[in-house]
C-alpha cells in the first residue's frame, strides 16, 4: 500500500504545482487558505499523524524550517502576482522548485530511516 509518507510527497508536489498555476492563471484564483503553513495537507499531516509516528526522529523535525521556507517562498511568489508583477514571480519559480525538492528528498529520507 501507499505509506503516508509517499502520500505526503504526493501532496506536496500536487501543492506546488497549484501555486505555479497560479502564476499563470489569467483571473485572480484565491489560495490563501493553502497558502498557511498549518492548513495546508503536508501541515495538517505533520503537526498532526506525522508527528505522532515521526515526532522522535531529528529528521521529522527538521522538515519543518524547510516547509515554512517553501510557504514563504509561495506567499511571495503570488504576491508578486497580485502586485502586477506576473513575469518577476515566473522567473523565480526555480526558488520554489529546489525547496520542493529538497522536502522530497527529506521525507524520502525520514521513511528509509525508520
């Protein structure tokens, strides 16, 4: 079966790619709920289930610095959307990119450290 770590990695990558669709969406599309670090799945899932079964791993708690940092990586990106910038913030999509990879790679990593 699917283990709720490649779930999360699903939801993840899912996640990032709705916010570079919003780069490229012609009508303003409201996200701001998903734009929280704690209502989005991946933190919903980590202060919550991921917690209860990784919270004693240093590993699970290093994927929060980099979870806020991809949020803040995305609030800014759409900001710069809703400020008319629209060509500023699909140049620095890559940003947001490498720190989506980079939380892949970590929860690839916490479920082979089991």
């Amino acid at each position: 079966g699917t283990t709720p770590l490649t779930l999360m990695v699903i939801e993840h990558r899912r996640w990032v790619s709705q916010v570079l669709d919003l780069l490229d969406a012609e009508e303003d599309v409201a996200m701001s709920s998903a734009l929280h670090s704690r209502r989005c799945h991946f933190g919903r899932w980590y202060y919550g289930a991921g917690a209860s079964r990784f919270g004693h791993l240093a590993a699970f708690h290093s994927l929060e610095a980099l979870h806020t940092k991809i949020h803040a990586a995305a609030n800014e990106l759409v900001a710069l959307v809703a400020a008319g910038h629209r060509a500023l913030a699909r140049s620095r999509q890559g940003e947001l990119l490498v720190l989506r990879d980079a939380l892949v790679d970590a929860l690839v990593a916490l479920g082979s450290d089991r």
